[in-house]
C-alpha cells in the first residue's frame, strides 16, 4: 500500500470515529477531537471535488458524517458552549461578536451541508457539475477558518474562563446528545 492509500485509509478511519465517550469528561477536549475530524471533512470534501471521478468511498464518509455528526456538533456549541462563553466572559474578553459572526457561519454551513447531502445523495454520475464542486470547495474553505477562529479564540477563552460546573454541565449534555452515558469519573479535575 502507498503513502497516499495509507493516508486515505487514516482519514476514512478518523472520520467514521467519534472520539471515545470516556473523553466527554474533558469536553472541551472532546470539541477539540471533533474539530480535527472535521479538517478531515475538509480534505475529503476537496479530494472529492478536485477528482475526475467521485471517489465512492470518500462521499460515502462525507455523507455519515453530515447526516449523523456535523449537525450534533453545531448543537453542542450553539446550544451549550457558546451561551455559557457568553455568561463567564469578562468584558475585556470581546467575545460577543465572534461567537456571533460563528453562530451565522453555522446557519450558513448548515445550508451548504444539507445541498451537499442532497447532492452526494442523488448522484447519478460519477462526475461533478462544476457548480457542485464550488459549493465543496466552498464549504471546505469556510469550515477551515471557522475552525482556525474556534481553536485559536473560542477553546482557549472557555478553558480560562469556564467553570468545573459549567465542564460537567457541557459534558453531560454533550453525552445525553449523543445517548451515551456521561464518564464516572468525570469532573474530578479541571483539563488542561
């Protein structure tokens, strides 16, 4: 097997796991895990929409993953992250309107996700239009920087400013979301 078989195999890999329920305890590692599994969405989308011909396995992976995970990710930062960012950021911390400019790319993701289901899921040939393969590279390109802006703002503002509380609180929903218990042994000390 080649590096480049080797590589896509690893990606196939991540995308089709979720991080362990265990790393819940620690959710803001468990958002963390998630993100890089969505800078593999990322390549995917554009290996797919820079191939001369679909690769079957690559949109398979891309389907599962916005039909089943993207949208309960959004939901853990809409619903949970962000609001509890909003109640212990100091106002030096200016925050507001980045997690407002992040909850409008998340409408707007939403919106290119489900035409991008729509459009895996009624292929009839194994070529894109090139229109479709904009609105991949489009969606790539947006998810990376709205990664970029979580990773290097969002994470580390709710690691410095979240309580034990506000974690086990996330973690718990963050579990209940995705029907599976909450670790045991969670909330015993503050992640780094």
């Amino acid at each position: 097997m080649d590096t480049h078989d080797e590589s896509l195999r690893m990606a196939l890999e991540t995308l089709a796991s979720p991080p362990p329920a265990d790393q819940l305890a620690a959710p803001l590692d468990y958002l963390f895990a998630e993100h890089f599994r969505q800078r593999i969405l990322c390549w995917m989308v554009d290996r797919v929409a820079d191939a001369p011909e679909t690769d079957r396995a690559c949109a398979g992976a891309i389907l599962r993953f916005l039909r089943e995970d993207f949208g309960i990710h959004v939901l853990d930062e809409e619903e949970d992250l962000f609001p509890l960012i909003r109640r212990r950021a100091e106002p030096e911390d200016r925050v507001e309107d980045v997690l407002d400019e992040l909850s409008q790319e998340h409408a707007s993701d939403h919106l290119d996700a489900t035409a991008i289901v729509a459009g895996l899921s009624a292929r009839r040939t194994t070529r894109l239009a090139a229109a479709f393969r904009g609105l991949l590279h489009r969606f790539a390109a947006n998810e990376r920087r709205h990664l970029i802006v979580e990773n290097a703002i969002v994470l580390p503002l709710a690691r410095a400013r979240l309580t034990l509380d506000d974690l086990g609180s996330l973690g718990r929903r963050m579990a209940a979301r995705r029907g599976v218990d909450y670790p045991q042994n969670a909330g015993a000390a503050r992640p780094a």
